[in-house]
C-alpha cells in the first residue's frame, strides 16, 4: 500500500501520517467518517446504513488507541510480498472496483498475481466494505469457490 520506487501507484506515506493523526486527535469523529468512503456512501446512488455506520464505529471504538495506531504501520506500510508467494492454496481475492480505502491496483490486482494460481474477481462498482454492501453476491461467489 505504500508508495516506494517498486510500488508508484501506491499511496504517499503522509496519508497514513494524516490517519495516525486524525486517529489521535479525534478518534470517534474519525471513525464515524471513515464510514462514507469505506462503505462508498459519497457516491451518488448510495444509501447511508446508519445501523452498519454505527456498528462500524462501535467496533473501531472497541480497539486499543495504540493497537489502531500500530494497525494503521502494519496493514499500509508493511510489505507482504514474500508471505503471499507462500500461499500454496486455492485463493480467491475479491476486491471492489470503487475501493476508496484501498484501491485495487495497489492491492487485490497485486495480490492475484503475486499468489501462484488465485483468482482474481472484480465487484464491479463494489465499496472497501463490500463484505456489508453487496454481501449476498460475495457470498455466492465465496460458495462457489468452496464447492468446486
């Protein structure tokens, strides 16, 4: 996720400093707006849940201040390349098309050709929390790979 000479489509480090920060100085604020690109609601056919908007910030609210403010280092900056050429598994990475929180090109395009024979499926129009808002499509697709 971090931008670096290997990764340029990637995201500048002074925006996971800006979350470190916001997470400091305002942590409830930030997770309340988080929820507007993380489940794609500033979109123009979207309708706000405010039942998953809280629950998300119920559930950021439960995390320690410092195990965000760690997470933010491990799940952006880190590099797992090498662990994911380990994965000797059936995969399937499944990434939304309108991820605002973390675009697919730094991330689930990368993963399906890093990862020896994972399947790469494209949600078309699909928010970082598509696991929320299109769960019934997910879901059938997640069968369908367990099944065969």
């Amino acid at each position: 996720m971090l931008k670096t000479g290997a990764n340029r489509e990637c995201t500048p480090l002074e925006v996971f400093d800006d979350i470190r920060k916001m997470t400091a100085e305002d942590r409830s604020g930030a997770f309340l707006d988080t929820t507007t690109p993380f489940f794609g609601w500033n979109r123009e056919s979207a309708k706000v849940n405010e039942g998953i908007k809280l629950d998300f910030w119920r559930l950021g609210m439960m995390g320690s201040n410092r195990g965000e403010y760690d997470f933010v280092h491990e799940f952006f900056e880190v590099d797992y390349t090498e662990d994911l050429k380990t994965i000797g598994k059936p995969t399937l990475v499944m990434h939304g098309d309108d991820d605002q929180i973390v675009p697919i090109a730094a991330a689930g395009e990368k993963t399906a050709k890093i990862v020896a024979g994972a399947e790469l499926k494209v949600c078309t129009g699909a928010p970082h929390g598509l696991y929320q808002t299109i769960a019934d499509r997910i879901n059938a697709d997640r069968l369908a790979v367990i099944e065969t």
